[in-house]
C-alpha cells in the first residue's frame, strides 16, 4: 500500500524542517539530557508573578500556540503534564526566534528557561534557549482536546494518547495495577514463571483456538487459550507457589469486554483451597485499587463500586433460586424455564442448562464484587468435589457490575477422576466446545502426585477496565484487534459473541 499524497499542510511543514535543517538544527533531534519531568518542574515555580524561579530543562509536544504583541506562548506535554512555555523577542537570538517560528503544533521540542508566574497566575518557563527534538509532518486532528473519532482513535492509538489524556492515564494505571498484582503475589512467596505460547494440544478452557504450524516439524500447533496446564505441571515438580501474567488468544467474539488476544493472570498455591484463592483475591485486587488511587470505591458508569472487603459470598444454589425461581436440582422446572427463554433443551445435559439459565437469568443481577461458589460439578472437570455433595464443586466465580472478573477451583489432583472426566467433556462434543483436550502428559503429571492445591485466573484487562471506570475492554488495551481498514466511513462494532472463560 503505498504512502498518501501529501497534502497542503504537510508540504508546509516539510518546507518548515527543510529550513530548520537550514539554519544548522537537527529537524528530527539528538539525545537531550538533563531534562526533568514537567510535573516535577511545576512546584518550583514562584508564588510571586513576574519573579524569576530557578533554572529549568525540559521536553515536551507543542499543543498550543497563540502570540500577544511581541510574546508567544506555547503549552507543551509530556507524560506528567502539560506547562506553558513565554517566547520573548527581545532576549531570544535572532536566529533562535526564527526556530520558533518554525514549529507547528505536534512538534517535539526541548527548552532551557526559567521558571516564571505570569500576571494572570499561569505556571510558566521564561525559554532561553529552544531545541528542535522532532518535526511532526501530520496535521493534528482539529480541535485536539476534544478528538472523538472512534475508529481513527482506535487505528491510530498513538494519537488518542496524545490528544485525549484519559488515555494515557489508564494505559499507565495499567502498568501499575500489573507492578502491584506482581508486588502482592511476591509478598506472599509466589514465584512468576513462564510457560509455551505454542501448545500441541489446546487445553485448560472452553475455547476455540488459533492455529498455526512448525514447518521444521511438520505439526500443526495452538497459541495457548489458557495457562493452567503447564503451571500445574510446575507445581507437580516443587514449585508451590507459582503464577504467570501472561497472553492469551481466543478465536472467538469482538465485544465489549472480549478480545480474542487478552491478559491473564494465573495463580496456583499448594495447601491450598478456593477459600484461600477468596482471599488472594480480595488482596490483590484491593492492592491494584490502592496503586492507582487512594479511595476503595471507584465510580463506575452510572453509579459506585465498593471494593472495601470483605466481599459477600453467595452460593450458586441460592443465586440461581433466588433469580430463576426454581432449585437447579429440579430438572423439569429447569427445561421449562429454559424452553421459555427458547434455550435449545433436546439432548442437552441438565447441568448445561442450568449453567444456560444462570448466564441468561442471574449474571447481569451480580452487582458486586461477589464471590459465587460452588459451581454444578459436571461443568467443571478441572475442580475438586466437595467431599459432602460430589454433584457440586468447590469453584467461584468473582462477579463484578454482571462482568466474570475472576475465577478460581480447588484444584482436582486425582489422575483417574481427571482422565474419566476428561472422557466425559469430550464425549459428544464439538472440539471448540469441549472444556479440556485429552492432555495425556498432564495425566501422567498428575500420577507423580500434584499437592492438593487451590487456583485463580484474572482476567487482567477487565481488571484495569473496572478499577479505571473503562467502558470497553478496548480502552485498556493499547492496540485492540480491529477489522481490516476499507475505503469509506466504518465503525469496528463487532457483534458481540460468546467467549470462552478459562
């Protein structure tokens, strides 16, 4: 695809750089030290207007320009913050008041100056000296401070981060919330280890996998859907606390809160039990609010989430009760209800359907954050029973605004009830539907003996999406996968589809 035809502006500001290289500048810069943060810069201006504060260096992008008489002001960003920047005639060189006049809105520029009030109050440098550090060809989108064109923001993220600020701000609470879950885990003795991407065999989740292929090996191999596996196997040869953040890719839907390439987090603790994944939990979470903010409730759409623990612990059972209208052990009010709602019935396992019901009837209810434990066992072939009621499984589910934010199991380490019930998934099933792959290293893992042991998977982007009051997973993501660009006016609403949840 070859490159647009420049246009008016651009053949401006391409005759800007040529003469800036011109007059003996670098129009695309050099390395330029010393400089400090603009946020750090801003204390150290005086209270007094019109005083001279101390001598300042720093680097930014030009985001605003307007002159007064003889005067030029220009405000510059940079990842910490915005500051103006007074251009004055008569202490700049000729030479260097010419530069300038060179620069346009997007330029990259560094300055050496004092700090300086002005009469009106504004933080200011006094410049001294300018530095030309890169010269933007692109026309900025008009109107900056209010870009809203979904799909170029979308396309071009660059952008978006330099015009809308939230942007930047919540790619960056990422980053934090990711350092404080991984500061968490290592207060409490876990070890972070990484495991194959390329899998021979799909497992760990109900979900449709991306396939590629070894050509040296001639086989054919998965991009993992799940991480759980191969952190176990670890566990099986010592490591007792052992967790991963890593991606994770889905063949499946383009939603709201799904993204076929995502982040999870994978925690396994042996000795372990779902209550103690409960607690983990509850700590990590509250750890990740605490990097970014100082209050446990985050405003969220149209109203507040309080993440203050403890968080409430609700049974599958009564949940569904309480929202259905009828025990999930009553088969023949399930596929009533079920039929009413024209959920397919005909040879479908009971357990299916009330799992069908609870998504349908009983999710969007789950304000939270709330704990839903102990999950019908038939739909969860990686998890223990519970030692009193084999029919159900010691499983939660962590609900927050209707969204699945977290999952976790005491971990089934019985070979043989493994094997069987990895039958049972298959049995029947489409491939993509099927919960785990017959992984037979994974059984002879667990015949060395795995310690009985409890596990959590969080979903890292919807994370930073509700602690950061995202409305799309695609706010948090730095560059979500979109359609392919066409000629033409389109939007990237994909339909929404089910995904599969680890």
């Amino acid at each position: 695809m070859s490159a647009a035809k420049p246009n008016r502006f651009e053949l401006e500001r391409r005759k800007k750089r040529d003469r800036i290289a011109e007059l003996g500048h670098d129009p695309y810069g050099q390395r330029f030290d010393g400089h400090r943060p603009i946020a750090e810069v801003r204390p150290l201006c005086p209270e007094q207007p019109g005083v001279h504060g101390p001598k300042v260096r720093v680097a930014g992008r030009i985001m605003l320009r307007r002159k007064a008489g003889k005067l030029r002001f220009y405000d510059i960003q940079d990842w910490t913050g915005k500051i103006q920047l007074l251009f004055s005639r008569g202490h700049l060189s000729d030479e260097q008041w010419e530069l300038m006049t060179l620069l346009d809105l997007g330029d990259l520029i560094g300055v050496d100056g004092t700090m300086w009030r002005t009469e009106t109050g504004e933080v200011s440098i006094f410049v001294e000296k300018l530095t030309v550090l890169c010269k933007s060809l692109a026309q900025p989108p008009e109107k900056y401070h209010g870009a809203r064109d979904i799909e170029l923001l979308l396309r071009r993220r660059y952008i978006d981060l330099i015009y809308n600020r939230r942007t930047l701000e919540r790619l960056l609470d990422r980053t934090r919330i990711i350092e404080s879950v991984r500061r968490t885990l290592a207060a409490r003795g876990f070890v972070e280890m990484e495991t194959p991407v390329l899998h021979s065999i799909a497992g760990g989740a109900a979900a449709r996998p991306f396939v590629t292929h070894h050509n040296a090996l001639d086989m054919d191999l998965y991009l993992r859907i799940a991480l759980e596996l191969h952190l176990k196997r670890l566990m099986v040869g010592g490591v007792e606390r052992v967790y991963e953040i890593g991606r994770v890719f889905r063949n499946e839907g383009i939603d709201a809160t799904h993204n076929p390439e995502f982040t999870m987090l994978e925690a396994y603790q042996a000795y372990g039990d779902y209550h103690t994944m409960m607690d983990l939990t509850e700590a990590i979470i509250v750890d990740a609010l605490g990097a970014i903010q100082d209050s446990l409730k985050v405003e969220y759409e149209d109203g507040v989430i309080d993440f203050t623990p403890p968080w409430p612990r609700r049974t599958y059972a009564e949940l569904f009760a309480e929202h259905v209208g009828c025990s999930m052990n009553d088969e023949r009010a399930v596929r009533e209800k079920a039929r009413e709602l024209e959920i397919p019935t005909d040879g479908v396992h009971p357990d299916v359907l009330v799992n069908e019901l609870f998504e349908e009837l009983v999710e969007d209810k789950l304000s939270g954050p709330v704990f839903v434990i102990d999950y019908p066992a038939s739909i969860c072939p990686l998890t223990k029973r519970k030692r009193d009621n084999p029919r159900i499984a010691e499983r939660f589910e962590l609900f927050v605004r209707g969204m699945e934010l977290a999952n976790a199991y005491t971990e089934l380490n019985d070979p043989d009830l493994q094997e069987e019930l990895f039958r049972t998934q298959l049995a029947g099933l489409p491939e993509e539907e099927s919960m785990a792959r017959m992984d037979h290293d994974f059984i002879e893992a667990l015949k060395v003996g795995m310690p009985p042991a409890g596990g959590l998977g969080i979903g890292i982007d919807r994370l930073v999406m509700l602690l950061t009051g995202a409305r799309s997973i695609r706010d948090v993501i730095a560059f979500p996968l979109l359609r392919p660009e066409r000629s033409g006016k389109q939007r990237d609403d994909a339909k929404p589809t089910a995904a599969g949840r680890n």
